[in-house]
C-alpha cells in the first residue's frame, strides 16, 4: 500500500490562479530551398525520389543512344589518342515526370533541372580527359514530353585512347574506338542501345584531318564484365582512317631517294680525286642520319620496325656501302699500283708510255728507232695510254727482256712487248650497274608490299 502525504504552506493572502499553456512551435520555410517554379510543380519534382532509376525493382530501364559527331580534331601517334567533339543524346522513358497537357507539347528544359531528376549515368571508357562545353552556359537540353518520355543531350569533348599499330607508318590504315558505357547500373538494371543500329551515327560532312582520310564510321554493342561488379552494356563508336602518304613522299622518301643517287656520283668520279669522293660519301651518310632521326622524333618508341625505317635504314645502308666501296678502289688501287712497281724494277729497259724515255730505249740497244717507240705508245687513242671498251686501263710497255748475259749463253735476246693491264676501276664499273639496279628492286619489292 502506497500512502502519499500532501503537505500544505498556508498562504496568507488568497489568489487565483490561472492554468498555463506552452507555446507551440510552428515548423517555418526553409529559406535555404529555392521556391518551385510552375514547370516544376507540373512534374511533380518533390514527390518522387528521382536518386532511384525509374521502375526501380522491375524489368533494365532502357536507354537509346545516338551521337552527332562534330568534330574530329587530333589524331596523336605519340600519345595514341584521339580528340573527338561530339553530340551524346539519351532516350527514355521516366513516368514519374508524365504530364498532362492540351496541346501534347513537349517542354524543354537546361541543365538546371537536368540536376534534379535522374539521367543516366555515361561515361567514356579509356578516355583520358572530357568536358561538357559550358560557353556561354552548359550546353546541356533536357526535353520532357507528356506521356514521360525523355530527350537528354549534351556536347562533349573527350580525348580517348586509340591502339595503334604502326608497323606500315606511314602507308598505315588505323581504327580507333570511342566506347560508352553505364559506370553504375548493370544491364540487371539499363539496357543500353543504339536508338537506330548505325543509323543512330550522323557525321559532319565537312569533317577532315590534315594527316587522314576518314574512310568510314561503324557502330557495335557488346558487353563488358567486371570482376567485381558484373556485366555492363557497351556501345562502340569506330572510324577507320587512312593516313595521306604525299606529305611523307615530300618529307622523307624523295630526300632520301635523292641522297642515295648523290651517293652515285662518286662512282664517276677518278679515284685520285680523294678530295671529291671522301666528302661526297660523309655528307650523303649524315644526310641521311639527319632524316632518320627527324622521322623517329615525331614517333612513339615502339618496340618494332615500321615501314618508313625499313625504306630509310636500306637507303642508308645504301649510302653507307658506296663509302665502302670507294674504300676498297683506293685500296686496291694501292696495291695494284705498288705490283706494277715491282714489275718495272725487273724489267732492265722499260719504256712507259707516261714517260717514253729515249735514253732507255735507245735503238742501238734495243734495235727500235724513237717514230717505233712512238707509234707503240700511240696504240688505241692519242697519248700513251689506250682505254679499252670495257673501262679498264690497259697500259703497254715496251721492254727488252734480258733473260741471261748474252755474252755468257751466246743467244741474242730480242726485245718484245709487256702488256699490263691495270684494272683498277673494275669495282666502279661494276658499282654503276649494281647499286642502281639493287635500289630499283628493292623500290619495287618495298612499293608492292606496303602500298
């Protein structure tokens, strides 16, 4: 049993009370919220979460896409990417913005309200850098028709990564890829697709590269699995370009076909002439290092050999060989002449036509008068050195050859004739046959592969 004890103060004087009620607190406006404005009011903004994807729990939403390109900018084979601009439309259907309207119109809306509902959420994959254009707003249009179907588009500029083999640069043909993808919802929850196959890619007709002929735009779809997250729908932008060859033609291979002919000259040119032929060689050979490292400067170091380094490294080689080849005339040329010095110290009367000496061929020695002598040194052109038909220089020297003392064998020893050949431009009779028909060959093996 509980007892409860009241105990009263008397109060001297008698007062009456009054009951007393708390204020009650009102909830006011949040001064902070933006007041709604009457198309928002129409869609309903406030009365749907629009962070959920529309039918959210049910069947993958689906998205249609289709891209005007504008603008293809740059193609880098340096950095293997490319810079496109382009139109990104989206079409779906979101019931939660169905309205009801009179006349069937659509509205059309800026990106402020496209902040507001749900769109989805794309992204570029390997894209290295991308942008909306927001001069002179965000170019961003929202239109909203009645039954709640959605247009969603957008002008972007992105900059992707573009595999390319190089293996034919500069007679190469390249395709390079934009991809578009969902980054958040698999295809559980957006079916992502072209609105219309490859109709669904319009290209500006006045689109052109200074480098590249763009041969032709494709579309695809696949899908992409993640480990972690799972399967993703993937639309697959492809333009195939082939590279324009006569700026090359210009820059690297006439420069370089012309350096391998100068490279020719100097089998023309006498091999005593060292001061012509030495230089001539050394300047065709860093004429053409000049042009190699020119061309490479403006590449990505791969790890193969392309097309243009095989055409520059043969004609370089071909540069290189006619250098050698002089090398070994002026060395053979050394030793031919130190055998025919050896031969004139043998021969005890020896009559060079270069020299006709008439104290060593005197006629009471060797029974021939000088008009003989003369007429011997005549043989073939005028002057003492006749040139056969095939280049070479045949030298004829006119000797009594003693091969015993006649005083000691009794015999008279006849003088007679010492024929010397001295073939000494045989390598560059050759070179001039060779050298321009190997290069001609290998320009016809080079050209039907490549082009």
């Amino acid at each position: 049993m509980i007892m409860i004890t009241t105990i009263s103060t008397p109060n001297p004087k008698k007062t009456t009370s009054f009951p007393h009620y708390s204020p009650i607190l009102k909830r006011g406006p949040d001064m902070t919220k933006s007041p709604m404005t009457k198309s928002e009011q129409l869609l309903r903004i406030d009365d749907h979460d629009f962070t959920m994807r529309p039918a959210f729990g049910g069947p993958p939403i689906p998205v249609g896409v289709d891209v005007q390109v504008e603008s293809l900018d740059t193609i880098s084979e340096v950095d293997m990417d490319f810079t496109m601009t382009l139109y990104l439309r989206h079409y779906w259907k979101d019931e939660r913005l169905s309205f009801t309207s009179t006349n069937n119109q659509s509205m059309t809306f800026d990106s402020r309200l496209a902040k507001k509902i749900w769109v989805p959420d794309m992204f570029f994959v390997h894209s290295k850098r991308s942008f909306i254009h927001d001069t002179t707003t965000d170019n961003v249009m929202l239109r909203v028709y009645p039954d709640g179907n959605v247009l969603y588009s957008l002008r972007v500029t992105v900059t992707a990564m573009c595999n390319m083999d190089l293996s034919r640069f500069p007679l190469d043909t390249q395709t390079c890829s934009l991809e578009i993808e969902s980054y958040a919802y698999t295809d559980d929850d957006l079916m992502l697709y072209w609105k219309k196959g490859n109709e669904s890619l319009n290209t500006d007709e006045r689109i052109s590269l200074s480098q590249f002929l763009i041969q032709k735009f494709h579309t695809t779809t696949k899908l992409a699995f993640y480990s972690s997250t799972g399967w993703y729908n993937r639309l697959y932008i492809h333009f195939t370009l082939r590279r324009h060859v006569f700026f090359f033609l210009l820059q690297t291979y006439f420069p370089a076909t012309l350096m391998v002919m100068l490279s020719w000259v100097s089998f023309w040119i006498d091999r005593r002439a060292v001061p012509a032929r030495v230089p001539l060689g050394i300047t065709t050979v860093l004429t053409m290092s000049t042009i190699i490292t020119g061309v490479n400067a403006s590449m990505p170091r791969v790890s193969y050999i392309k097309a243009v380094d095989i055409y520059l490294w043969v004609s370089f080689v071909f540069v290189f060989l006619s250098v050698i080849e002089y090398a070994a005339v002026n060395y053979l040329s050394t030793v031919q002449e130190r055998k025919e010095r050896k031969l004139r110290e043998r021969l005890p009367c020896t009559c060079g036509i270069g020299n006709p000496d008439d104290a060593m061929c005197d006629p009471q020695i060797t029974g021939y008068t000088t008009m003989d002598v003369n007429s011997i040194g005549n043989y073939g052109t005028a002057g003492n050195y006749g040139m056969p038909e095939n280049g070479g220089r045949q030298e004829r020297m006119f000797a009594q050859v003693v091969l015993g003392d006649p005083q000691l064998t009794g015999q008279v020893k006849r003088p007679g004739y010492v024929n010397i050949w001295i073939d000494t431009h045989a390598i560059d009779k050759y070179s001039r046959m060779v050298f321009p028909g190997s290069y001609v060959l290998f320009n016809i093996i080079y050209w039907s592969i490549y082009s």
